[in-house]
C-alpha cells in the first residue's frame, strides 16, 4: 500500500509538474500573440502624422498627351469650347469657340511653368483665331468673360497667363496632383500623386 501511495505520489507530482508547464507555456505562447506587431505600430504612427502621401513618378509627353486628351474628353465634356491639348516644346491648345455669331478655329501656344505650391502656370506665346492673330488680353478676356472655366483654372488676361490649381482638380478618390517640373523642351516631367490616407 505504501509502495502504491508513493507511486500514486509521484504520478501527482508529475501531473501537476507538466499542468504547470504547460500553463506557462500557454501564457508565453498568449502574451506574443497579444503582443502589437511593430510594423503595424510603425504605420499607425505614420497614418497619425500624415493625411497625404506623396508618390513621385515621371512621365514622358506622349503618355501625357494621352491622359490630358481623355480627362478632357471624360470630365470635360459639357465645357463650351471644344479642344484638345498637343504637349510639343510648348503646350497647344486647339479648339473651336463661338465668336461674333459663328464658330471659329482657335489656336493658342503656351509655355508652362511650375510654381513652388505644385501648380502650373501657362504663359501665352501667341493667339490665332482663324487666319488671324489677335492680341492675347482681348481673346483671353473674352473667354473668361463668355465662358465658365473648371474651378481649378483662373484666367488673368492682364498677365497672359492661365493658371492650374493641380490640387483642386476633381480626380477619383480624393487623389490630387502637384507638378514638379514641367520642362517640355527636353520632355522631362516630374509630378507627385497625393494619395489621401485618412
């Protein structure tokens, strides 16, 4: 009976031994689950001190050519003038307008410039309305005063200039553009997409 109870004792021991194992195995093995991954703490971090993520990439003035040309023809299509948009060592805009009770062709040659903010800023290099040229204030009064531009193009007749507020152009998902350089003549252009990460 003795022999018994000690070997009874000793299974106890042993049992308890391994119950007490296993728990604090179980403990370890549930503390590391629990535990924060770093790299999602790393994003979350990110996410609190940015609202925008700023993606570069570059493009080439045919690929651009393209994008312009279906942005017009897909979000601009209810605009009173019809045009188009060719990138060459300047930005050319072709199109139709109604002037002086017909229809006329329109031909206007801009350089672009980048501003420090991302946007970009066309300055006028010459206007032709048909066969003639005419001086830019007029033509450029002319379509601000007849015309509703998008919110994110400004005319300024007074300077030559036209000016796009990249930001304020409505792309899908809140997505925006900044323009780092904009150098047509050796078809190098540089832009950042804004990726909203709210």
């Amino acid at each position: 009976m003795k022999k018994w109870m000690s070997e009874w004792g000793l299974w106890k021991s042993l049992f308890f031994a391994l119950l007490a194992v296993n728990l604090v195995f179980a403990g370890v093995v549930f503390y590391w689950m629990t535990r924060p991954i770093k790299d999602m703490e790393s994003l979350e971090e990110l996410n609190r001190n940015k609202e925008m993520v700023s993606i570069p990439f570059s493009s080439n003035k045919e690929d651009l050519n393209r994008v312009i040309n279906h942005y017009i023809e897909e979000e601009a299509a209810d605009s009173p003038i019809d045009y188009e948009v060719l990138l060459s060592d300047n930005l050319e805009l072709y199109g139709t307008l109604s002037a002086f009770g017909k229809e006329v062709q329109l031909k206007v040659l801009f350089e672009p410039y980048t501003t420090e903010d991302g946007n970009i800023i066309l300055r006028h290099r010459s206007i032709q309305i048909g066969e003639m040229s005419l001086p830019a204030t007029f033509v450029l009064n002319y379509i601000n005063e007849k015309y509703k531009m998008p919110d994110w193009v400004s005319i300024n007749p007074g300077k030559k200039t036209i000016y796009l507020s990249l930001r304020e152009m409505d792309l899908k998902s809140g997505i925006t553009v900044e323009a780092k350089k904009f150098d047509l003549r050796n078809d190098d252009i540089q832009l950042n997409l804004l990726v909203p990460v709210e």
